[in-house]
C-alpha cells in the first residue's frame, strides 16, 4: 500500500531553503516514502566480502551465491574463500551470522520512515548530470538496527547513499559500527548495492569490511 503524504506536510520538515530545491526535496521525499515499503531483493545473487584487521595486518576475501530458500532462509555457495583464518571466522563468518540474525527483525521496525526516524533535509550535492537530496535522519529511539547519519535520495526518490552509525551496539564485544551503503542504479532499478563497515571491537581492535551484493547474471 503506498503513502501519501502532501507535499506541503513535507515541507513542514525541511529547514528553510532555496523554494526550488525545497519543492525538488519534498517531491523527491514523497516519491521516496510512496516506494519505501517495496524492497528490491534478488535470489539468487553474488556477494563478495573483503575483510582486514588493519592492527593485525591480516586480510581476508569471500565469494559466494546467496539464495533464499522456501523458509526465507539464505543458503550460500561458496565459490572461493581466501586469506587470513582468523578474519574469516572472526569477522566474515560472524558478520553473515550477523545477518541472519538481522532478517528476523520485523523490516517495519527498522525501515528508515517517518515512523522510525525524524528527517532534517540538508542540501544539494551535485553528482554529475544529476543531484542528490541530503537529509540528517536521527532514530526516534534506540533501538537495535537503526542508524543516526544521513540519507540520500536521487530526483526519482531512491535511495542511493545511507551513511551514519548504529546508535545501539549489536554485541558487548562491540564498541561502534560506522556504515556507509552506496546503491547503483539503471533506469531506476538497483544493480549493486555496496556497503562499507568499521566495527570497533573490544577484542580484536578495529575490523574493516566491503560488501558487495548484486543479481546473479
């Protein structure tokens, strides 16, 4: 079911800017919460992992084929696993155990909506032949799975960049996860998604890892 919400409401939530820009913000925001309950997901798809822990100089690589069996649960295929063993059980392999964790939260509780977040718009920042609209999303709570940082949306509404910091810690052992998640797209549609992570642990000091996930071609 889509969202409607007048633009003028919109508006309502962005500081006082250029008049164009603010209506080429709020109508991109609109269109951005229209389409936020319709989540691109490809199965199959390729997901490559690089891993380091800088303080140990130690490095690690995973590719793999993700599926989504008939309970909703992801099944990989691994097609090449590399480097140091200690960063491929210690921060690759806890990291997709991450994940599956992560999928059993309710997707409404995290969404980055209205309901979950409060939206501050920002600016401009010019990308070429296009632009990007800037807003500062801050939680309404903390709460495991959300972010406070910032997200872009192109002129169409999706969202191509979300960057921040968990406000709550997945795990004691875990200081600060910093993310940044940078969607491709073509013709509207998301081609590869890459997301960059610097947890900082208690344990291990600094781990460092690039995801990226795209439709098995």
């Amino acid at each position: 079911m889509q969202v409607n919400v007048p633009l003028l409401v919109l508006a309502a939530l962005l500081r006082p800017v250029v008049a164009e820009e603010t209506g080429g913000a709020s109508h991109a925001f609109a269109l951005y919460l229209s389409h936020a309950q319709h989540v691109d997901s490809w199965s199959p798809e390729t997901i490559e992992i690089e891993a380091s822990l800088p303080k140990l100089k130690k490095q690690g690589h995973l590719r793999a084929i993700r599926r989504i069996n008939e309970a909703g649960d992801a099944d990989y295929q691994v097609l090449e696993s590399v480097g140091d063993r200690t960063v491929r059980q210690q921060v690759i392999a806890r990291y997709l155990s991450a994940q599956v964790t992560a999928a059993e939260i309710p997707a409404s509780t995290v969404a980055i909506s209205p309901a979950n977040y409060e939206f501050r718009y920002k600016g401009i920042v010019n990308r070429g032949e296009t632009v990007a609209y800037v807003f500062q999303i801050k939680p309404r709570k903390k709460r495991l799975g959300l972010m406070s940082g910032e997200l872009w949306l192109d002129e169409a509404g999706a969202a191509i960049r979300q960057s921040g910091y968990l406000v709550k810690s997945p795990s004691l052992f875990v200081k600060r996860v910093d993310i940044v998640r940078e969607t491709v797209l073509s013709d509207g549609i998301a081609q590869m998604q890459t997301t960059h992570l610097s947890v900082d642990t208690r344990l291990i000091g600094l781990a460092d890892l690039t995801v990226t996930e795209a439709p098995l071609r």
